[in-house]
C-alpha cells in the first residue's frame, strides 16, 4: 500500500457551506481521509483520536470546480493532448481538482482534433495523481451571436447552426454548452440536448428579456458570465442580463477579476441571486499566471498579457478583451473583498455551486463521510496551502504541517 492511501487527517476550519465554518476556531475541525474517501469528519478530538499522516491550515475546504478554463500557466485548451495534462497537473496549484476545459468557437474542421485531444488527456488524467479532473467540455460556441462574439471567430459564429452543434455536442465528452438562445432552432436544441444529459449555459447573447427567459423555459439553467457578452440591463429592457439575475431557475456565474466585473457589478449579482445561485468562474486563457508582455493564443489568434502585474489581462490584437488572466483561488479572494463575504461564503461560490449548476452534486454538503476527498487546505488569506485530489497530496506548498513532496510524508 502506498503512502497516501494511508489514513490522514486535515486539520483546520472546515468550510462546508456559505454559512459559516464547523468548529468555532481555526484548527477545531478534522477531516480525515483514506482510501481516496472522507471517512469521517471531527469537530472535537483529542490526540489520539487522529492519524499520525496530518497536514493542517486555517481552512480545510472542498475542492475548487471552475467551468470555464480556456487554458492557464501558457498551457491552451486546443488539439495538443500535451498542453491539456500539462494544464491539468497545474490547476491543483491554484485549489482546482476539477474542471471544464473549455473550447471557443472556431471552424467546423478544428474541432475533431480538439476532441481526440481531450480524450487522449482525460484518459491520462485517469492514472496521473498529480492532476485535476477533466469533468467533461464545456463547449462555449459557436452558436452564439455575432452582435455578442467578444474574443470569438465570428465567422464560426455567423456559420453555426443548431444541426451542427447538434452534432459536435457528444455527452459521452460534453458536459456543457453555452448558446445563444435567439439563434435559429436554438430553443429545441436545448431541450435536445438537456434530454441527453448535457447542461446549458446562455450567453453570447443579444436576446431581449424575453427570448432569455424562453431559452430557461427550454432548460437552460446557467448563465455563462454575467454582465459580460450579453444584452446588458436597462429599467425600461432588463435584456439578457436581467433575466439572468432575476430567474432562480439559472446560476449565474461571473469572473471576479474587477477587469471584466466591477466590484459593484458584482456584488449587486451576488444579493440578486443569493449565494446558491451565484458562482465564479475564470474564463482563463493561456495567458493566465504568465508575465505581462507574454504572446499566447486563443484558437489560433494571438493573445498578448498587458494592464499590470497587479491587474493583468489579456486582449486580442484589436484590444478586445480575450478572457481573463484569473486563477481560481485568487477569484476567491476577489469575492470575499468585493462582497465583503466569510471564507465560508467565498469558498461555497468555487465549490458547490459550480457543482450543482453542472448537475453534478445533490442537495447537502460537498464534504460528508463517504464522499471523494477532493479538497483544499487554505491560509487565513485563503492563499492555497495543499491540494488533494482523490485522497492524495497533488499540490503543496512547504509550510509547517504541509508534506515537502507530493506522497512524501506528512506531519
């Protein structure tokens, strides 16, 4: 038997849900792991109620789960199985254990390749313990609008049709699918493709307030991030964005990077919504964690990092806005000071509401006896301090408590 299939205990505030931590003090609460599983969950424990494998933090937090991860660390979501594990394996650095690699929209011909590339890297994910979970794609595109393309081929968009995207959204890869609902045949295509298992997302849109709540009526039940590349709200036409903050049948998910969301923007989603309707996302680009002036791609255009190093981003040849530079655990951050939210709270809109709005997480806490140990140990900044995904150590950072190696010994 291996090192991490040996019990360990993680040790700190457990965040289990957006109000408020187990235990009344940092390192009151204990989770312990074996065989890949919770087992159990302590809130009072002397010493020798816990394994010697130990690693503590102020928080102990399930897993962070984006759906919309376009690329990151210089590594694209494309046709390279290559650049996909290498983005998986870095992911769990910033707290995610899974994840949607996300394609943009690009000619009918690219996609074939895309797609043996992610079946390729989902299976080498499979036996890599280091890396995050492919949960599936997320297909943003390409029947979207052209009035609303932002970043995106708008000649793939313009050529789209629901019969094609009929045909590229295969669940046994597809997990997601952003449209447009205005786009001709789209309302069947929803309901379509809700019967064969697949989520849907709108935005991309122009729809007016109406054709928006249409598209939730077909069975749409996530809002692909809100404010940006979607009818904007007006008193006298709410527009898409309206809709998506006012109808509790839709999650809307939102990228708190203060570049792409002001704080404001963001907060007035969050008390809309509620903290189980309302999520993060990064709508990362390759260009995500690497130096200002860096050169990545986006679908074959080329993405340069401007703004700053405290405030980076990433744009088109244009000065289009082509995705964000956000990771994870630092969308966390952005929603506590932008909402003045717990950690707790801030924790719950990269975790569990990501989860639910996929359809993959029944009602009640990630973190339960019996569940994967897929978590997050965090400091009392929620920088991140440890990884886990499946039960085993795939990110650590060397602190006191905190394993040197990944399967290295833990205090």
């Amino acid at each position: 038997m291996s090192l991490d299939d040996e019990p360990l205990a993680l040790i700190g505030t457990i965040l289990n849900g957006p109000d408020g931590p187990v235990g009344a003090a940092p390192g009151t609460g204990a989770v312990i792991v074996e065989g890949g599983r919770i087992v159990a969950m302590l809130e009072n424990f002397g010493p020798g109620d816990l394994p010697a494998r130990r690693l503590e933090a102020a928080y102990v937090a399930p897993g962070f789960v984006d759906l919309q991860v376009n690329g990151s660390f210089g590594h694209e979501v494309d046709d390279d199985p290559a650049a996909l594990l290498a983005l998986a394996r870095r992911l769990p650095a910033t707290g995610v254990t899974a994840f949607l690699p996300t394609l943009v929209s690009r000619a009918p011909g690219r996609y074939a390749r895309c797609f043996a590339a992610f079946d390729v890297a989902r299976a080498a994910t499979k036996v890599d313990p280091l890396s995050a979970r492919p949960l599936g794609l997320h297909l943003e595109g390409p029947l979207l609008s052209p009035a609303r393309a932002g970043a995106h081929d708008r000649a793939a968009i313009e050529g789209a049709t629901a019969n094609l995207l009929s045909q590229l959204a295969d669940p046994t890869r597809v997990a997601l699918v952003t449209l447009a609902p205005e786009r001709r045949d789209a309302l069947m295509l929803i309901t379509h493709l809700r019967a064969r298992g697949i989520a849907i997302s709108l935005g991309h849109t122009d729809a007016s307030f109406e054709m928006f709540t249409a598209g939730i009526d077909a069975g749409a039940t996530v809002a692909t991030h809100v404010w940006n590349a979607m009818s904007p709200l007006h008193h006298r036409a709410p527009g898409a964005t309206g809709a998506a903050l006012s109808d509790d049948r839709v999650t809307a998910l939102a990228i708190a990077d203060g570049v792409h969301t002001h704080p404001a923007a963001f907060t007035i989603a969050l008390r809309a919504k509620g903290p189980d309707r309302f999520g993060l996302v990064t709508d990362a680009v390759a260009a995500a964690a690497t130096a200002v002036g860096t050169v990545t791609a986006l679908a074959g255009r080329p993405v340069t990092t401007g703004g700053t190093s405290a405030r980076p981003e990433a744009r088109l040849e244009d000065g289009t806005l082509a995705g964000s530079t956000l990771t994870m655990d630092q969308a966390v951050r952005n929603a506590r000071r932008f909402g003045a939210l717990s950690p707790a709270c801030a924790v719950h809109l990269a975790t569990a509401v990501p989860a639910r709005a996929l359809g993959r997480l029944a009602a009640g806490p990630l973190l339960r006896p019996g569940a994967v140990a897929d978590l997050v140990l965090l400091d009392a900044e929620l920088g991140v301090q440890a990884t886990l995904v499946g039960g085993r150590v795939a990110f650590h950072r060397s602190v006191t408590g905190v394993a040197d190696a990944p399967g290295a010994a833990a205090h």
